[in-house]
C-alpha cells in the first residue's frame, strides 16, 4: 500500500533536478499521488513527496525532494543547493523534449550533481512531454546517447498521459536497492 506511515524497512532520498517548467513537480505527483496539472503552478520552497514500493519482501520509501522554483543556478546559494542534494542517493534529472535548451542544459545539471552529490548513483535523463510529437525539438536518440555517454538510465516520458512515469522512478528506486541493500 501506500500509506503514509506505513513501516518500512528503508527510507531514502532522491531528487527531481532539470529546468523550469520541463514537468518536475508533474512527474512526482504524478508518481506519488496520481495527479496532473494543466496550469503551471511554480514550486514555492523545498516540497517532497513519499511513496512506499514494495521491492522482493522488503518496503522502500521514497522522499523525492522537488526544487523551490530555484532552478536557474546563477541565483542560487550554494548553502541551500548542499542542502536539497545532502544525503540523496538518487536523482531524476529532467528535461523537455519540445525545448532544445532544456537538454542542452542537462550538462550544467550533470555538473552541479557531481559537484554536490556524491551520493547520487542512480541518475535517470528523462525527456519528459513525450505526448507533444508535433512540437518536439529532442531526438528520443539523442537522449539515449547522452545517457550512454554520461553513464545515466534514460526514459522518454509523459506526466501529462501518464506514459513511462512509474517506470522512471522505479528503475531509480531499483537501482538504488541493488547497489545500496
Ligand atoms: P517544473 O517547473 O519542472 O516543476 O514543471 P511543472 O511540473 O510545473 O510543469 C510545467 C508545465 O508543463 C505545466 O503547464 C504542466 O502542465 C506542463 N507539463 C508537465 N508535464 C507535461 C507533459 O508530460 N506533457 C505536457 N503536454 N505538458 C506537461
Ligand atoms: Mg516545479
């Protein structure tokens, strides 16, 4: 189940990284409570969200941080970009598929995650808005390249249909159990 407070027998952080409005916060409540947003609707201040998965017979849960709104590193402090990646073991680094600068971008964040988390040892790219094929400025191609080259796991998918989200944090979330328990 699901369950908020449920007993576990591992909790781990993770978090949603990538530039504005590629569908970070859409992703995770998505994937931790089922629900999309049409209007844009900017993170104020460091949210998380839970969710409990089942991997064999043990009970995972999650806490996937979402960044404040603060994507555009030049105003951030360093202070309080330490503290979202601290103790994280995972990380969703997110671009848009309709936006050629959201990927070209992903090198900065693959930087930062680098820089501040030596934790993080599962990264999945997602190219994320894959429901918008008329609009679309990013290979799926070019995505899988990256992760290749950059040694990431790599998902297309859409928060708004739903598509390919459950599987992008479940192969974080199982990567995570294998190299961690
Ligand atoms: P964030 O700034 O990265 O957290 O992005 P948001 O989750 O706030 O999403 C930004 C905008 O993109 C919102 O208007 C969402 O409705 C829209 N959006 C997010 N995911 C998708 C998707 O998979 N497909 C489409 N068509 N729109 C999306
Ligand atoms: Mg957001």
């Amino acid at each position: 189940g699901d369950s908020y407070d449920e007993e576990c027998d591992y909790l781990f952080k993770a978090v949603m990284i990538g530039d504005s409005a590629v569908g970070k916060s859409n992703l995770l409540s998505r994937f931790a409570r089922d629900e999309f947003r049409l209007d844009s609707k900017p993170t104020i201040g460091v949210e998380f969200a839970y969710r409990n998965i089942r991997v064999g017979d043990k009970l995972i849960k999650a806490q996937i941080w979402d960044t404040a709104g603060q994507e555009r590193y030049a105003y951030r402090f360093r202070a309080i970009t330490s503290s979202y990646y601290r103790g994280a073991l995972g990380a969703l680094l997110v671009y848009d598929i309709t936006r050629r600068a959201t990927f070209e971008n992903t090198k900065k964040w693959l930087r930062e995650l680098r820089e501040f988390c030596s934790s993080c040892m599962a990264i999945v790219l997602v190219g994320n808005k894959s429901d918008l094929t008329h609009s679309r400025e990013v290979n799926e191609e070019e995505g899988k390249i990256l992760a290749e080259t950059e040694g990431l796991y790599f998902m297309e998918t859409s928060a708004m249909q739903n598509l390919n989200v459950e599987d992008a944090f479940l192969q974080m979330i199982n990567q995570i159990h294998q190299t961690t328990i």
